[in-house]
C-alpha cells in the first residue's frame, strides 16, 4: 500500500467516523459516555 492510498484510507476513515457520531445520536452518547468513563478512571 502506498503512503497516498493510506492517507486517503485514513482520512476516509476519520470522515466517517465523525460522521456517524454527529448523525447516530445513540453511538455518540455512548462514545462519550466510554470516553469519560475512562478519563475519570485515569484521572490523578
């Protein structure tokens, strides 16, 4: 794989990602909720 097809892979990636969290609004609360679940529990 090139380092062009990974870079669009990626991008393409993230893109959906994001996208699926802001138009899924269960998936995003329940990222969220993951995410400051672990960030509490890591807190010092």
């Amino acid at each position: 794989m090139t380092l062009r097809n990974y870079l669009i892979l990626c991008a393409a990636g993230s893109v959906l990602t994001v996208l699926v969290l802001l138009l899924v609004p269960s998936i995003g609360q329940t990222v969220e909720g993951l995410l400051i679940a672990f960030l509490s529990s890591n807190a010092t």
